[in-house]
C-alpha cells in the first residue's frame, strides 16, 4: 500500500512538473510576444517619427525655397533696373524695313481634300462579286467627285483671300514707301510718326513701362521735341529679401532702405531719358535729326498745388555729335545726364520734384502729336492717356448697371476704380485694376490684386488689361472671387455698351490663311494629319481637361499649355475640340508636327471649381481615352487611373517620343491636393 501512494506521488509530481514546464514556457513565449509586439510598437512609432521630420523638413525646404524664390525675384528686378541702360543699349536698332511686310504669302494646303479617293481592286472580288464589285466602284467615283468639288471650293476660297490679303500687303507696303519719302523730305508728322513707332516698338523696355509720347519735329533746326513718360517711384521693389521664420511659420520681409530706393529710382530715371535718346538716334537712317530735346515725365499730382500735372523729372537737349562720343554702356546715368550732356535731373524724383522742363513740343510753333488718344473713329486703348482709360473702364461699369468712381492716384492702394453692384444676391463691392499692356500680364499682377481685394474685404476683384494673361494667372485665379478681362474681351463689352475702343491701328488689322474658310473636316492653318484624343469618364463630376507640350517634366511655355482659357498652342499643333458623342472631352493633337524640342505631352484633368468647388475626384472613375485618326476612325482606347478622395487634378498620362519618332502611352495617376495649380507649378508653369 505505501509503495503504491508513493508510486502514485511520484507520477502526481512528475505530471505537475510537466505542467509548470508548459506554463512556464507558455509564459515565456507571451513575455516574447509582448517584447515583440513592444518593439514593432517602438518600430512603428520611430517611422512615424521620421516621417513626421521629412514632412516637417520638406515643408521647411519648400518654405525656404519659396522665399529665396521671391528673394532672386527682388534681386533680379533690381538688376533689371541697374542695367536698363546697359541692356537697351544691346537691342536692335529699329529701321523703315520692320514696318514692311512680307508679300510671300502661305501656300496653299488642301489637306485630306489633296487626297484622291482610293479606288476599288478588281482583283479582290471574286467569282459572283460583280455587282458588289460595281457598287463600291460607283461609291468611290461619287466620293472623288465630291472632294474635287470640295477642293475647287476650298482653291477658290485660298485664291480670294491670297489675292485680298496681298493687296493688304502691298497698300501697307506703299504706305511705308510713302512714310519713307515723307521721313526723307524732312515732313514733321512722319518724322514724328516714324520716330514714335520707333520709341514703342523698342525691346529695351520692361514690359509693365509706360509707352506715351507727345513729340514735335522742327524741321528748320533739325530737332525733334518729346515728352517721354516715366515709370513711378513703386517700380523699385519696397521688399530687399524674404525669410522664412520657422518658429512664427511664416514669411518676413526686409524692408529695403529708403535711401536706396530713392537713388535707385533716380537712377532708373536718368536712364529711361538717356535709353530714348540713344532708341531715336540709333534709328535715324536717314541723317534726319540734328539734335533731340527729351522731357521726361509722370502724369501725377503736383504737391505744390494737388491738381493733377505732367511733372517733368529729367530734361535734355542733346545733339548728335556730343551723343556719338558717349559709351553708354559704362556710364553713371545721373552724372551723364547732367554732367556730360549739361541736362537737369530731379534731386528727390521720389517726391515728384520736378525740374524746368527744355523745349516743349507746344513750343515747336507746329501741331503735336501726341500718341495716347484724340485719332478720329474708335480710340486706341494703347495710345490712350492713362487717366481716360481708367475712366472709360470706369463708364464700362456704370453703363452695365453699377455705380463706378475713379480713385486718387497718390493714395489708391492698388486701385484704380471702385464699382459698386446694386445685385442684392452676385453683387457686393468690387475692387477694380487697369493694367494698359502690350505683353501678357505676369501672374504677380493677379496675386497683388487678390491681396488688395482681401485687405479692402472687397466682394470680388476685376483685372483689366489691353493685353492677355497666361496660364499661371488663370490658374491662381480659378476658385477665387477674381474676374480677368483681356483685350480683345474689353473692345466686345465696350461696343456691347455703345462705348468706343480699338486694340492698335484702325488699319493695323489684317486677315490670315486661318480665317478663310476651310472645307470640311479640315484647317488650312493648322495640321491636317492629326489624332483626336477623346475623354470620358462616369461619376459626374464636373472637369477640365488639359493639356502641357512638355521637354521632359517643363512644359515648353505657358502658350503651350492648352485648358480652359487657352485653348490651342500657337502653332496649332494641340488644341481643344468639339467631343464626339460618348466623350465629355477631346483634344486634336497633331504629334508629327509638335515643335522640335517637344519630347512629350501631358495629359490631365482637373475639378472645374466653378461647378464643384467642393468636390474631389473619389467621383473619377471608369474613365478612358479613345485615340481616332483624322478620319475619325478609332484606333484604340486607353485606360487610366481612377481618381482618389482629397485629390482635385489628377495627371491622365503622357504620351512620349522615343526613338524613331514613335510616341507611346504611359499611364500616370499622380494626383495634387491642390487642384490644377499645384499641378501646372510642377511643369515649371508661374502661378501668382
């Protein structure tokens, strides 16, 4: 019995320490999962970490970035200013032979109309096919009569508008012609006429300069008398540098010294008057002027008496010989002016202290011409006196229905007219700026006009300009209580109001192939072999599609950026078109006749904030490209990503050139929080 129990016991604590053993190792394996489960935690948590810093220092470096950006932007501009003389000093000359035109005309291209309609193969109908046979053949005879009549058309269409476009020609032609011998006979209004041309057509001037002119041609003396206007003080940027401050995250700006903008300004201003003097006598190719007198101007208001006046800043008579000695590319422009050539210049321009002007054009004892309005007919909104286009723009508005008043030129803070719109749901007040250019208006202008519109907690901001804008100002713009209105858009609301205005000449307009019309299915102006690149896409979201021509990942300028507002490249080569039935987009693309450098074309699409300003592309789905040729025969479909939540512009995909000159698909899906802007700054587009 007690070997029993004991053999008993024993197995009892045999067992029991069998399982101590399994608990023992059940726990150690729990103490190792959990020290697992620790380090992945810790693991996890220093990825997050590190994440967290490469956010944190990418957004830093995109900071920094911008500021040095905006930075070399002030240094540049600066340096433009310090080299205005040395820079125009290097352009070309203007002469009698930039007024001419050109008779070759383009030749005549039908296109697909060139064509002839392919005829059947007997060869490929066999025994029984006969009748098949002569059907087809019946078809193709009825289609090649067709084109030959189209393309009779079209020739007789290229025929009327080459012979009416070359007599343009040649009457613009015989005018110069005449102008010359009228320059050369000493006649002052074409010496004036001629020697204006020259000062407005110069490339030695910033863009945002003013172009005006008052001039008189003494034919006795040989002297021509002008008064040349002057940029403002606010040319010379206020801001010296911009610093990111990462504690305050955000941007500050150093003041740039007052001293040095004063004689920056005074140096800008000896400059302009001594780069016209060297623009009139560099194109003097005919010995028509002995001497020229320059008064250079601002059209502001007097501080002695508050009323509004032509103050002359700089003033010299200067004759040929003495301006010949002169190497202006290395001369102090202050000390030139008034020391070399014994003119005047303001000591305190930046205070509009004016100096006695020399010889005015009213004193010539001959009619002026002044080149800012006052022709008969509809005026020319780029030779119009700043202060009547402010007020036209401000009749704009008072005749659309809204109250508008002129501001004070010396305190407007940015703006030249103010509208109130009585609209008790669309109107509120709107802020109003007046931008008189020849080029396109930088994108800076339509970023300072949403700044003043948001410090006057205006309802709404309008840019008005005689020029055009570009893709990176209507990309800010998009989403923005902003209204941009380019010239051609001006001159239709002038006339649509009964008021007057012209973009240039009266006469200066003249046709070109691509307004002839064209036969069907075809532009003389643009390629005929082409594809139509069409888009759908299901969710209904509301999306612009878009275009970039690209070298590599920079699109080859903003022209090239085909959307909304732009809606073909200048050459014609990609531009938006009408979508067939199914397709909600298309773009015709003509890919063998891209520019040289064109090595890819970017297609994208972007959330239309006007319809959807609050949408995202989780709607953009099962969507699709077809590929047709110029036929409209379709030779393929491409599939591309779908969109995702928080995205607003999505990049489709690229077409690109390999070698040989064949272009492939490649897929995209990169997408951009923040919309079409974020999209086009990658593509080295400027957005203000």
């Amino acid at each position: 019995m007690t070997r029993r129990s004991n053999g008993l016991i024993g197995i009892w604590a045999e067992t029991q320490r069998a399982q101590n053993r399994q608990q023992e190792l059940r726990h150690r394996a729990q103490v190792q999962e959990q020290r697992e489960r620790e380090r992945a935690q810790r693991a996890a948590e220093r990825e997050a970490a590190r994440l967290d810093r490469e956010r944190r220092a990418a957004y830093r470096q995109a900071r920094e970035a911008e500021a040095r950006r905006r930075t070399e932007e002030l240094e540049a501009r600066v340096a433009e200013l310090e080299g205005l003389l040395r820079t125009g000093c290097a352009a070309p000359a203007f002469s009698a032979a930039r007024l001419t035109e050109p008779e070759a005309l383009e030749p005549f291209n039908p296109g697909h109309l060139g064509v002839p309609a392919p005829l059947p193969d007997p060869a490929r109908y066999g025994f029984g096919r006969r009748s098949q046979y002569e059907r087809d053949l019946r078809a193709a005879q009825e289609a090649e009569a067709l084109r030959q009549r189209q393309l009779a058309a079209y020739r007789q269409q290229y025929d009327q508008w080459a012979a009416a476009r070359l007599a343009q020609v040649r009457q613009h032609n015989a005018g110069v012609a005449e102008l010359v011998a009228a320059l050369r006979a000493g006649d002052p209004d074409a010496v004036v006429e001629y020697f204006s041309a020259a000062l407005y057509a110069s490339s030695a001037w910033p863009e945002e300069f003013p172009h005006q002119v008052s001039a008189a041609y003494d034919p006795g003396a040989r002297q021509l008398v002008l008064e040349w206007e002057l940029p403002g003080f606010d040319v010379v940027p206020e801001v010296k540098s911009v610093r990111y401050m990462p504690t305050a995250d955000q941007e500050k700006e150093t003041a740039r010294p007052v001293t040095q903008r004063r004689a920056l300004y005074r140096d800008v201003v000896a400059q302009c008057v001594l780069l016209a003097v060297r623009e009139l006598f560099a194109a003097d190719e005919f010995g028509t002027l002995e001497s020229v007198v320059v008064n250079g101007f601002v059209d502001d208001h007097d501080p002695a008496t508050g009323r509004r006046a032509r103050l002359v800043l700089a003033a010299v008579t200067v004759d040929r010989a003495a301006f010949g000695r002169l190497h202006l590319e290395q001369v102090s422009a202050p000390d030139c002016l008034v020391d070399g050539l014994g003119g005047r210049l303001s000591a305190r321009p930046d205070q509009r202290t004016a100096v006695r002007a020399e010889r005015t054009p009213d004193e010539v004892g001959r009619g002026v011409v002044s080149h800012g309005g006052g022709e008969d007919g509809d005026p020319d909104l780029f030779e119009m006196d700043p202060v009547e286009f402010e007020a036209l723009v401000a009749e704009l508005f008072r005749a659309r229905g809204m109250r508008a008043v002129m501001t004070t030129r010396s305190n407007d803070g940015g703006v030249d007219v103010e509208a109130l719109d009585p609209d008790p749901i669309s109107g509120g007040r709107i802020i109003v700026q007046v931008k008189r250019y020849r080029k396109t208006v930088p994108p800076t202008a339509v970023r300072d006009l949403f700044g003043t519109v948001q410090g006057a907690g205006a309802n709404k901001g309008v840019l008005v300009t005689t020029s055009r804008f570009g893709p990176g100002s209507y990309a800010f713009a998009n989403g923005k209580p902003l209204t941009l209105v380019n010239g051609e858009e001006l001159v239709g609301l002038l006339a649509q109001h009964g008021l007057r205005g012209r973009l240039g000449p009266a006469d200066g307009g003249t046709a070109s192939p691509a307004a002839a019309p064209a036969a069907p299915g075809t532009d003389a102006a643009e390629p005929a072999d082409h594809n139509v690149l069409g888009m759908s896409w299901s969710g209904g979201v509301a999306l612009d599609v878009c275009a970039l021509v690209c070298r590599g990942s920079r699109v080859l300028s903003e022209d090239h950026f085909v959307f909304y507002n732009n809606p073909r490249t200048p050459d014609g080569t990609v531009r938006s078109v009408e979508p067939l039935p199914g397709d909600k987009a298309a773009l015709r693309v003509a890919f063998d006749a891209l520019p040289e450098p064109a090595d890819r074309l970017v297609l994208a699409a972007a959330i239309d904030p006007e319809v959807n300003p609050e949408a995202d592309l989780s709607r953009f789905t099962d969507a699709r490209i077809r590929l047709s040729d110029a036929a409209g025969a379709e030779l393929g479909q491409l599939e591309v990503s779908d969109g995702r939540p928080g995205e607003t512009a999505l990049v489709l995909g690229s077409f690109r050139k390999r070698s040989g000159g064949n272009w492939d698909f490649v897929v995209g899906g990169k997408g951009y929080p923040g919309g079409l802007e974020a999209l086009v700054q990658e593509y080295g587009i400027e957005v203000a």
